[in-house]
C-alpha cells in the first residue's frame, strides 16, 4: 500500500503512532530518510518494553508490550500505560540524524496473540503474508483447533479472482509463504466472499478458538 501512494501521489508517505488515552498522532513518526521506525517524541514520552506475561522490562530490539509514561501531560498524566501494542525499541543511529528512540514495526496485539506448537502467532502476521499473494482477498480470518494434543490453525480467506483458479495450487503456495515467514504451519482454505470475518464497526474479530 505504501509503494502505491507513493508512486501515485508522487510524495514518500510516513507512519505515524498515537492513542486516544495519550495523545491523537504525535507520539512517535517515521523520518522520511529511513522510514524504518518510528522515532517517539521522548522529550514528552517514556516507552518501554516489557513482557506480556510478567510485565518485567525486555532486552533492546526485544518484542513485547509497549507501555508509555507521559512526561509532559498535566490534565491526566498516565504512568506504564499498558498500550496493548506488540513492537520492539532501538537506539541504532538513523540517517536522518535523530537521537530518538525508535519503534518497530507493530506486529500485534497482546490479546490477539496465540501460541500455537510454541510459535507465538499474531493474526496480523498472517494478514500481512496474505497481502502479498495478488489472488487472495484482504479479508481472512483463523479457526484454531486441538487435535489430540497438538493445536492446528485453518486459515479462512477470501479470494480475488473471478471465475475458476488453481485452488490447490493457490492455497499451497499460501501455506508455504505462512511457513516460510513466521514459522508455523497452517492451512488455507478459500472461502466464499463475505464468509470471512468483517468489522461491525468495532474491532475484527479474526480468531474462532476451538480448543
């Protein structure tokens, strides 16, 4: 998506990080000379990453939870806010010559997260990997099951083509671009359009755990 702005609007597009409960945009923004990470504002934001599970800080370029104090806040200042957001921080110098810390990329959230066969699994990782096959649809969703005692995800997507296609073809080289990039094997099933989950206004609901 960002290559296609880019290239149509002819400008290089950032990303930019916020919260309602902290500020609207403007805790952190990528620099347009790298655009890999997003520096925070630190002059009025602490980040730090802890654990989801013991909530204990994590080593640098470490994913895990990002939790923010406000530093300059005086209406309702918020101490370790929990932001649910699953990130990393970095210290590496950037080309644009900013000192400011860096976030990674958000890969998740912390509730959505599941641990399937010791992998740890973010439905948007799954959504991204879908995004590069030009056939598959953006709506998809995971069905999560135990059989016997080891757990099995079924990924549900919808797909783009019109009329016939190879769906075992398809859905093979799916699987196998999952694998390759996160590391945890599942299979895909095409469904019809509109089978796949879709906002009611609210958050997606993109994970039916079965087990």
């Amino acid at each position: 998506m960002r290559d296609e702005i880019d290239s149509g609007l002819g400008v290089r597009c950032v990303n930019l990080y916020g919260l309602s409960e902290i500020i609207g945009p403007g805790v952190s923004c990528e620099c347009v000379e790298e655009r890999a990470g997003s520096h925070v504002n630190e002059d009025h934001f602490l980040p730090e990453i802890v654990d989801p599970e013991s909530g204990e800080p994590v080593a640098e370029g470490e994913q895990g939870v990002l939790v923010i104090t406000t530093l300059t806040k005086a209406a309702l200042p918020l101490v370790r806010y929990w932001t649910g957001d699953v990130c990393s921080l970095s210290h590496r110098p950037c080309a644009c010559g900013r000192t400011l810390v860096r976030m990674g990329p958000i890969v998740g959230r912390s509730d959505d997260m599941l641990i399937v066969r010791g992998v740890n699994v973010y439905p948007s990782q799954v959504g991204a990997v879908l995004g590069r096959i030009p056939e598959l649809s953006p709506h998809f969703g995971l069905v999560v099951r135990r059989d016997g005692t080891l757990d099995s995800v079924e990924v549900l997507v919808e797909t783009n083509v019109e009329g016939a296609c190879d769906t075992v073809a398809l859905t093979a080289r799916a699987a196998a671009l999952i694998r390759d990039t996160i590391g945890c094997t599942m299979t895909v099933t095409l469904v019809q359009p509109g089978v796949a989950p879709r906002s009611d206004g609210g958050k997606i609901q993109r994970v039916q755990d079965l087990r």
